[in-house]
C-alpha cells in the first residue's frame, strides 16, 4: 500500500524523534507499531496521516492509494469526542464536514454504531457513556467515512483490562471482516502479538525500526493461549532484551 | 434537610442583619440622615419610585447594551487573536493597557468625545465589561484538544467549519464565565460613567440620582437607589448562571 524510505523526523528543537524508517506495508495488514514511550511510535503515525512532514525521506503511496480527506481514519489514545454532541453526531461528524447531510447518511451511521455494538447508543452523549464505550464511539467515527488506512495510536492503553480485552477481540474481527489497512501504536507486547499480523519493534532515541515480525497465530477462541501466540510473545521480548539491554 | 438549611441560610442571615440594623437605628436613635433604617429606606423607595424606576432601568438598559457589546467584541476579538497570531501580538498589550486603566480615568475623556450621552454611558461601560469575556474566551479557544483539531483537518474541514462546529462551542463554557463577570461588571461600569456623566450635569440613571440625593442629605432615597443596584447585580449574576446551566445542559447530561 506504501512505502516508507529512509524516514526521519527531527523537530525544530533538535529532538530526533525517528532515524532511517524503512518499511513496505501491503494493503490488508495488521500493522503493529510496538515500542516503549517515547521512541517516536506517535510521530510516525502523524507522519502517515499526513499532519507533519518528515525531515527526510519519504513515503511513497502505492497507485490508487495516495489518501485525501477522509481515507484516513485516526483513533486518539483518549477518545476525544464532541461533548456536546451525541454518539450518533459524533460518528456522524467526518461526513458532516464533507458536506453530506444527516438525512442521507443516517443508516450509515446506524449500521457503523452498530457494527462496534453501540446500536442502543446513538442518542447518549459522551458524559453518559463508558469508558469503552466512548472508545467505541471514537473507532465507529474513524470507520464511518469507510477510510482505506485506518491509524490507531495506543486506542486501548487507558482501559481496564476486561475492557481492553474485549476491544481487541472486536477490532481484530472486524479487522478479518473488512480487510482494512491498520496501523496500531502499543506499548503491549500481548497486545501486538494478540491483534497483529505484522509487528514492527522500534528502538529508541532516535526511533528505528529493531525488528519486523510476521505473525501467524492461529484464528480462534484460543487466541492468547495458543503456543504461536506464547512464541511470539517470547521472540518480540527477546528482541526488546537484544536492542535495549539494561 | 440539611440542603434546604443550606438554601435557607443567606435569608435568614439577612434577615437577622436587617432587623439588628433596624433595631440598633431604633435603640440609638439614629437620625435617618446618617443612618435609615430598612424600614425608611423601604418607605423612601414606595414614597420615590416614580423617579427610582425610570433610573434603574436607564442604568440597566446602558448595561445590558454594553454587555451585549462587550460579548460581540471580545468574541470577536478572541476569535481573531486565535487565528493570527500577529493580530493576537499587536492587539493583546492594548487590551490590558485598557483594562488595567481605571474606567473613572478615562471616562470623562469619552463623555467629551462621544458627544451622544447615552453612547458615552455605553462605552465606558464596555471598557469596562469587555475583558473577561476576551481573555477568557480566548483561553477557550486556545485548549481546544489537538487531537480534535487534527481530526478535523484529516477530514478536509475548512476554516470557518473548524471555528464554527469546533472552536466556539469547545470555547463556550470559558465564554460563558467570562459573560457571568461581565455581567456585574457591566452594571459597575454603566454606573462609574454615570457618576462621572452625572456630576458633569447630564441627569440619568440610578447613579446620578444617588449624588443628587447626597446633595440634598435625603439619605434614604441614596439608600434605595443602592438597593436597587444591588439587588440588580445580584439578578444579573445569577439569571447569567441560569444561561449557563442551560445552554451546557446538553453536554453535562449524564
Ligand atoms: N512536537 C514535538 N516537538 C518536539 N519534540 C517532540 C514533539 N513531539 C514528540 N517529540 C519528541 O519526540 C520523541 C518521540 O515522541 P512520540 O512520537 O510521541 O513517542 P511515542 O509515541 O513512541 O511515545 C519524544 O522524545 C518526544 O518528546
Ligand atoms: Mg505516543
């Protein structure tokens, strides 16, 4: 889908955030961005999306693939919806800004709202809503405008584990559903290794890529028990203990 | 239980003052050229009204005219220093310059310039009204969350989109404290111009009728038109707190 050459980011300030970024992502991967805090996982996503420009190198979108407004769905770490809007208006917002009217796009937002389970919550405003709940919200807004390249940076790092647990199941399904593009920011080995099917461990200071990782754990109920999952787990942190030794 | 006391408490507080007032006036034989009672004061208001009405509601239309001035200058003033940031640096040291300068100050200069007295009266009490609106608007603005600014430019917003579905109501709360001082200060200002206005021989309003009964010692009647503003404040601070709780009702709907 994209091409990522020789990509580096170093802010006025003098901060290297990101050195020597290559990659060829496929249409259709899970795409797991897997570092600790601040080895430039957000500043490479912002980079994708478009909302900064690298310092050097480039991104070069395969044909067809080149994004304009609304082929990018980004999903924020908090959920930040309009308060003061509705679940319905906030899934609503992307297309409201391309001059689509809510009449005309009203089963859309109905079938996207109840595709990440919140059918019974279209009128509920942020205040009201979980937690998960708004996190859902915030992944059916990404959704709605059905962008080819669906961006997430660490949607699930302020849930409880009961929560997160359930999201990951959802979004990874919807992930076999769809066959979306995504590329997810984590800080959670278990987390890459559960929803991904291909994990790119980044070092820090300056952010490179350490390793690249194709998954192949088995679909199914078993997901985060099976050994191809505890394998994985195993080789991503023996890879961490190989790039960042104490 | 306890709540209802809590509600009850600043009435019968006042009452408790008031009737010590009264008792204490009554006890020391207090002429009521230097203190009145609440009692002469409430007789003085009946005995008066004819001229303390009209005056009030002169004060409180220059006050509600300079409020809604105020809200459209300091709106828009904040909405253009978010958008420039060299409108924001050229425009920001005068708006402090005149609000740290003291309306009595300027106001006879703009009771001679503005030569329509009712106007004069309106723009002192903008001066005066205007900056918490700006600043805290401008605050509101300013902490819109990035992320939702991202969000909107990943979808092609425009700017007028960003500013109307995004900006303004991000900042409306902000707004909406900075409207509820504003409130009181426009009552303080419409009544400092007419002091000044007033002792400048243009008759009109609550303020002038108060150095009009100083200089005739009738002290009660001083003492009504005081109530009044007062009381006006008070019903300016809190029917703009109703407007607050109704215009955010939506978004504090748990
Ligand atoms: N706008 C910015 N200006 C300067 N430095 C920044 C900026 N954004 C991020 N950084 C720095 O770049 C590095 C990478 O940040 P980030 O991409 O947010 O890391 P991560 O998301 O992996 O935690 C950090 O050292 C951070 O302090
Ligand atoms: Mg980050």
């Amino acid at each position: 889908m994209f091409t990522l050459r020789a990509l580096a980011k170093q802010f006025p300030n003098g901060t290297r955030a990101l050195e020597d970024i290559t990659a060829d992502i496929q249409a259709g991967e899970f795409v797991a961005l897997l570092g600790p805090s601040g080895c430039g996982k957000s500043t490479l996503l912002r980079l994708l999306a478009g909302l900064e420009a690298p310092s050097a190198g480039q991104i070069t979108w395969d044909a067809g693939h080149k994004p304009g407004p609304g082929d990018v769905g980004f999903v924020f770490q908090d959920a930040t919806l309009l308060p003061w809007a509705t679940a319905a208006e906030n899934v609503y917002l992307p297309l409201r800004l391309r001059g689509q009217s809510r009449a005309e796009t009203a089963p859309l937002i109905e079938t996207t709202l109840a595709r990440v389970g919140l059918a019974e919550f279209a009128g509920a405003r942020p205040k009201a809503l979980s937690g998960g709940m708004k996190m859902r919200v915030s992944i059916a807004r990404a959704l709605v405008s059905n962008p080819m390249l669906l961006l997430m940076d660490e949607p699930f790092a302020a849930l409880d584990e009961f929560t997160r647990h359930r999201l990951q199941e959802d979004l990874h399904h919807l992930w076999r559903e769809t066959g979306k593009t995504i590329v997810f920011v984590t800080h959670s080995i278990y987390e890459a290794s559960f929803l991904a099917s291909r994990i790119l461990v980044m070092s820090p200071r300056p952010g490179r890529i350490a390793a690249d990782i194709r998954a192949s754990v088995p679909e199914g109920p078993n997901r985060r028990e099976c050994p191809e999952y505890i394998a994985l787990v195993h080789r991503i942190t023996e890879t961490f203990r190989r790039v960042m030794p104490l | 239980m306890n709540q209802l006391r809590e509600r009850l408490a600043p009435f019968v507080f006042g009452m408790l003052a008031l009737g010590l007032w009264q008792g204490s006036v009554w006890a020391l034989a207090v002429p009521s050229y230097v203190v009145p009672g609440p009692i002469a004061i409430f007789n003085a208001y009946l005995s008066d009204y004819a001229i303390l009405n009209p005056a009030l509601l002169s004060t409180l239309t220059v006050t509600f005219t300079a409020l809604l001035a105020a809200t459209l200058l300091g709106v828009f003033l904040a909405v253009a220093m978010a958008a420039s940031t060299l409108f924001r640096a050229a425009i920001q040291p005068w708006a402090v310059i005149l609000q740290v300068t003291p309306v009595v100050a300027i106001a006879p200069l703009i009771i001679i310039w503005v030569n329509q007295p009712f106007v004069a009266l309106v723009v002192c009490a903008t001066i005066v009204a205007f900056f918490p609106i700006l600043s805290n608007t401008a605050a509101g603005l300013a902490a819109t969350p990035p992320e939702l600014l991202d969000l909107f430019h990943l979808n092609g917003a425009t700017r007028w989109q960003t500013l109307f579905l995004l900006r303004l109501p991000a900042a409306l709360p902000n707004f909406l404290t900075g409207l509820r001082i504003s409130g009181t200060l426009a009552l303080v200002g419409a009544v400092v111009a007419e002091f000044v206005a007033g002792s400048g021989g243009f008759a009109s309003g609550l303020a002038y009728r108060i150095i009009e009964a100083s200089y005739r010692l009738e002290i009660p009647r001083m003492f009504a038109a005081l109530v009044l503003l007062g009381v006006s404040g008070i019903i300016i601070y809190a029917a703009l707190g109703l407007l607050e709780r109704f215009l955010l009702r939506k978004r504090n709907a748990a």
